[in-house]
C-alpha cells in the first residue's frame, strides 16, 4: 500500500470511529436531561418524551428549549457525511492534478521545516523555483504519452526552472547572504507558514498549462501556434537570463547604485518582462494539447505571474526600495522619467510620451 492510500485508509477508519462517538448525543435519557436542565438552572417547567424524540418546553418565551434529537436522523447525517468524505478522499486518491497539489505541497514543506527551525533563508528562492522543474519532470514521467509537444514543454519548463533555481541559489549564497523581503518573517511563524504557503500555491498554478499539457491524451503535430509560443519563451528566456546577468555584474561593481545598463538602460524590470513572456509562450505551445476546460483552467498560469509581477510582489515592490534608496537624487528622478517601467522602449519615445501625458 502506498503512502497516500494509508492515509486514506486511516482518516477513513477514524472518521468512522468519530461517527460512533458522535451517536451519543440522542441517547440522552429524559432523566438525564431533566437532570442537565435542572443543574444548570435554565428554567425548564417540564421535559418530556414524545415520538421518539426529545422535546423541552421552556418556563418562559425568553428561555431557549431544548432541540428534537431523533436517532435515526443522526445516524443518517453522520452516514451521509462520512460518504461524503469517503467520495472526497478517492477523488483526491485518484485526480491527477490533486497528487500534484500534493508533490508541491511536500516539496516545499522539505524546505520548509530546516528554514523555520534554523530561521534561515537561504533555500527559499531555490524550493520555489525549483518546484517547477519536478512537477513538469513528474506529470512527463508519470502521466504523459511521450509525444513531441510533451517532450519539448518539459523540457522547457526545466531548462527555465534550472536556470532561475541555480541562478538564485548562487545569489543569496555567495553574494547577498540572506533575503531582505523575509526580515519580518522570521520571526513570526505564522507569516513564514503563510509566505511558503503561497510560495507554492504560485508554482503550482503558474506550472499548470505544463503539467496538464503532459496529463492530457490528446496528440496533435505542432503547428504555428507553438512556433509563436515557443517563439516568445525563447524570447523571454534570454531578456530574463541576461538581464539577471547585467544586474549581478553591474551591482558587484557599483553596489550604490541602481542599473542602468545594457536592457536596463530600456526598462527598469526587464527580467520580469522576460518572465512574463515565458509563460505566455508555455501557455500558447500547451494550447493544441488541451482541452477547452484545461484551456481555461491553464490559462490562470499566465495571468497570475502577471498580477503577481505587476500588482503585488514584484514591480511595486522593487519600485517602492528603489524610491527609497534614490529618489531624492535627480540622476534616478531622470532616469525613471526616461525608461519604461516594463516593456523596453528606447528612451527618448517614452520622454515624448510623458510630455504628451503632462500636457
């Protein structure tokens, strides 16, 4: 037996034993209840027995009466529920995309544990991204049917989670030592609990075009819409890889200042704009091997790495310590009013569209 069918088999055996226990609340007798009703001084005038059921009729309006307690409705709903739980237990049992939610769960969990027991972070970035790369590798090894655009779409997924996995982890090891976003978490278990809870609900729903993609059973040859997707990921790909590398190796050697060199001279988030193209591409080579449902259920993968990047996490954050670090100088002031925020755009048309704007 498998782990997860003992798990199973467990929680089925002790909601049962629940639902015994739970079968004594209609056993009261009438004396014990008169007996309950006296001792705690609610003021009942009498406690009878009629139709099998217990009924309590209160002394006065203001004072609340006893309710039916019947047997064999209790049964009933306890049976129901179990049934219940029982069908929810072989769904997530047998549903692919449930054992998924489950890899990405033990996964971070893996990292999770060492992090708040030595309160470090130093395998945050890496467990996050790196989970893309298992469960793309687990959906192909476990689900797929091996055909050409299951084979490319993992391997493009790994190749992306390999480099921003090895690109992080060398970062916070060898050259920042410890991650300044995680300063108030720390030492706040439940935020910690609540940052990787939501670090690995982003991995798997951002992975999910992929790993559909490689759960699914339709086999169509590739056609031009997975040359535009692949197209846009391997654009994607190198605006966020080089663009990485252009800040580490700009930064080592002007640690006060902010970047504004090479793509980072066009948009001041020129990594993110890369990442975001990359999940465009993986969402449109995906296309053809889903599904209409699957279609629409993947489709939450590039528009949440776009709310994330856009409203939440990413831009607003790095905007907001960059504002801090340099906005009273008016070389950066300069320097925003010139470059796009995201999408790389030559200077001098973004100056005119700003004129254009305050006008």
């Amino acid at each position: 037996m498998s782990l997860w069918g003992y798990l199973c088999t467990t929680t089925t055996r002790r909601l049962w034993l629940w639902r015994n226990r739970f079968l004594w609340i209609p056993s009261f007798s009438v004396h014990s209840a008169h007996k309950l009703a006296t001792t705690r001084t609610l003021g009942f005038a009498s406690i009878y027995q009629e139709k099998g059921c217990l009924k309590a009729r209160a002394a006065s309006p203001s004072v609340a009466c006893l309710g039916h307690f019947s047997t064999h409705q209790s049964k009933k709903r306890a049976d129901q529920l179990l049934s219940w739980m029982r069908m929810i237990l072989d769904f997530t049992q047998s549903s692919p995309i449930c054992k998924a939610a489950m890899l990405t769960a033990g996964y971070q969990l893996l990292f999770f544990l060492p992090t708040a027991v030595f309160r470090m972070d130093k395998l945050t970035d890496f467990a996050g991204a790196s989970n893309f790369a298992v469960l793309a590798l687990w959906s192909y090894l476990g689900y797929s049917s091996f055909s050409t655009r299951q084979r490319w779409i993992t391997s493009l997924v790994v190749l992306w989670s390999a480099r921003l996995a090895l690109f992080l982890g060398y970062r916070i090891l060898f050259v920042l030592g410890e991650d300044r976003r995680l300063d108030s978490f720390r030492d706040n278990l439940f935020k910690l609990i609540g940052f990787w809870t939501f670090q690995g609900l982003w991995a798997f729903v951002v992975s999910l075009p992929a790993v559909l993609c490689n759960m699914s059973i339709q086999v169509k040859s590739l056609g031009r819409l997975d040359y535009c997707g692949c197209t846009l990921f391997a654009v994607g790909f190198l605006f966020e890889m080089v663009a990485d590398f252009q800040k580490q190796y700009f930064k080592q050697r002007n640690p006060d200042r902010w970047c504004d060199w090479g793509l980072w001279k066009y948009s001041r988030h020129p990594n993110y704009f890369g990442e975001l193209l990359v999940w465009y591409g993986i969402y449109f080579f995906a296309w053809n091997g889903l599904t209409t449902f699957h279609r629409v259920i993947a489709l939450s993968s590039p528009l949440l790495i776009t709310w994330l990047l856009i409203r939440v996490s990413g831009i607003p954050l790095l905007e907001k310590s960059a504002d801090t670090k340099y906005g009273s100088l008016l070389e950066y002031q300069l320097y925003k009013k010139r470059t796009s925020i995201l999408i790389p755009l030559p200077p001098k048309m973004v100056e005119r569209w700003n004129r254009w704007v305050d006008n």
